[in-house]
C-alpha cells in the first residue's frame, strides 16, 4: 500500500489534506440539528439513529425526540414503550432500546466515559459509536471509520483488493484512517469525511470536480473513482411471508411479537396467515408488498379475511389482539405494517 506514487503526496502531507478537509466542512457543511448548540447529550442520540439510517430519515425524529427526552436523565425513567414507540419507522429497534439503556446506566456514571473504550462499556455502543462519540463530544483524537470512509479511503490510495466484508476493509484501512486525523480538531475531521462521503464522494456518480481533496485522491488521478471500494457483494435471501387482514365490529386483528423476538420484539405486525391454516393458493392478495431486513428480501402478499373463517381456537392465541382502528396509532407498529396497515383501511374499509 506505501509504495505507490500518490497524488500530491498524501501520505507525506497529511497536514495538507487535513487543512483542505477542514477548510471546505466550516465553509459547506450541513446546517444538522445536533450541530446547532452540541451537547454529549445530542451527539449520543444523533449517533444511535444515524446507526444503517440515512440523514433525511433521522432529521423529524431526531427533532421529536429531545422534545420528548431532552436529557439522559427524562430518557433513564421514561417507560420502554414509550421510547420505542417514538422510534416507529427508524427501525431496527434494538438501538431505541439500547439507547435507554445506556442512558439508565449513564445517570449513574461519576465521571461519564471519555475514551473509546469507555464508552464500548456502555449498551449499544460498538467501536465506530464510540469513537464517534468521544471525537465529537469530548475532543478525543480517535478517527471514525464506516462506510463512507472507507470508500473515501480505499479511493484516495486507489486501494483495489478485494475486501471479504466491511470488518476487513476497516482492519485494513484503520491505520492509514487514523494517520489522516487532525487531532487539533478530531470531531470536526470525522463529520468531515462523513459529511465528504455522504455528500461529494458517494458510491455511484462522485462528485470530485467538487471534492476538496481530489488533489490528494489516486482514484481521481486515474478516472476510476466508482472502481473502488472493491467489497465482495452480499448474498441476499428473498422469502415470502403472507399476511391476513382482518377487520370486525371496528377493530383490527394484529400481532404481537414476542419479547424475545430477535427484531421487532413487542411490536404489532399484520398476523401471519400460516398458523390459521387458510387455504389461500386459489386468493387474489388486496396487496403485495415487499421490504429488506438485513441480507433478507420478504415479500409479503395481504389477503384480506373475514373473522368467521378464522376458527375460534386460533383467536384465542395471546400474540393475536383486536385493536380498535381509532387506536391503531397508539400501538407500536413496524414502519412498513404502519404503512400497510394505513392503505389497507383506506382501500377496504
């Protein structure tokens, strides 16, 4: 990796590529909420919902959310459901809970964690959160690494070997990421190279006539920047999971997942037709909807019910509720069932 002849030197002047990096995130970085007055506080949530989620999403809940829980402390002694549901729609759900959890621990801490390592203590909190958190908040000079970095780094140094998943490439590129920090001002450098990755040099169609630091970027010099990173690509699972809709006497019929759920725990879904044991090949879905989780690809055909075809013994399952549809926004929903659910009654009832 170090016998390359690099554009303008970057890893001979990295104080140069620092400079450029920070000079154009103060003139052209985004006017972000957790930005404006920054709090530890802020920067903890911001980090917990921006976790596989982009920016847009994260903007109106984030927004709801410090009016809700404006300090660690509301959030420790606010009720797990109540925190879940003001994540409705952010999904994968464990980082609601989690973030609870953390802060039920936090309130305890004297002094709170400064480091990485510290904050890795806490729940929900693994190497890139931690060390986001410690840069941005606290002024620890750790370098941050995700995607976006690694795209920015393996174009930078034109690195094209192939990378078996996202844990190697970071292996890989740490050292070079870490050596790039400008530890005068660590948690402006990492917003700098997510805000660059996010913004300017992203996977399809970058941005490098306006990219500040094209001038340091192998990838650039040799018009190949789409090429890299090189990760070998996932393998997706497609399954299909049917779904019923039932509605009687003015209540849906839902299900609740259970608790030890691995996603989704305690939240409401659309019940599946499967352990109804309806005969459904020969039915035409009133939908057909479908959404990733994960590596997975579900689709997921709605066919609609009436209560008198679903046997009584079956609905006295205790997953299975009757939910009154002027209710239905007081339970916790998946994003998608909320959705699907909303456009079934519309188009039904």
């Amino acid at each position: 990796m170090m016998q390359r002849s690099y554009a303008l030197n970057l890893l001979d002047d990295k104080v140069g590529f620092g400079r450029a990096l920070i000079n154009w995130y103060d003139e052209y970085q985004r006017d972000l909420p957790w930005r404006q007055a920054p709090t530890l506080y802020k920067t903890v949530v911001s980090e917990f919902m921006l976790q596989q989620t982009q920016v847009v999403t994260v903007l109106p809940y984030f927004e709801r959310w410090l009016a809700i829980f404006p300090d660690f402390k509301t959030l420790a002694e606010a009720p797990e459901a109540a925190v879940v549901k003001q994540w409705e729609g952010l999904g994968y759900y464990t980082r609601a809970r989690n973030l609870k959890k953390l802060a039920m621990v936090f309130v305890n801490l004297e002094p709170p964690p400064k480091t990485p390592e510290g904050w890795q203590a806490l729940p929900g909190v693994g190497p890139y959160t931690a060390a986001a958190i410690s840069s941005i908040a606290q002024g620890y000079p750790q370098a941050v690494i995700d995607g976006n970095v690694v795209r920015i780094a393996t174009r930078l140094i034109a690195e094209g070997r192939l990378f078996g998943g996202s844990a190697e490439a970071h292996r890989f590129l740490s050292p070079l990421v870490q050596s790039l920090l400008n530890v005068e001002r660590p948690g402006d450098h990492n917003q700098a190279m997510m805000e660059l990755g996010a913004t300017v040099c992203t996977k399809a169609n970058p941005l490098c006539v306006k990219c500040p630091v094209s001038a340091f970027c192998e990838a650039f010099r040799l018009g190949t920047p789409e090429s890299f990173p090189v990760l070998l690509k996932k393998v997706l699972v497609r399954r299909q999971v049917a779904r019923i809709c039932c509605v009687h006497e003015g209540a849906i019929l839902l299900e609740r997942r259970p608790s030890t759920a691995r996603r989704l725990a305690d939240m409401y879904e659309l019940p599946h037709a499967e352990p109804f044991g309806l005969l459904l090949e020969k039915e035409i879905p009133v939908l057909i909807k479908k959404r990733g989780i994960a590596q997975e690809i579900i689709e997921e055909p709605i066919y609609q019910v009436m209560k008198e075809a679903l046997s009584d013994t079956t609905l006295t399952r205790a997953d299975l509720h009757w939910v009154p549809i002027s209710e239905v926004d007081q339970v916790t929903l998946s994003g998608p069932h909320r959705r699907w659910v909303k456009a079934l009654l519309e188009k039904l009832y």
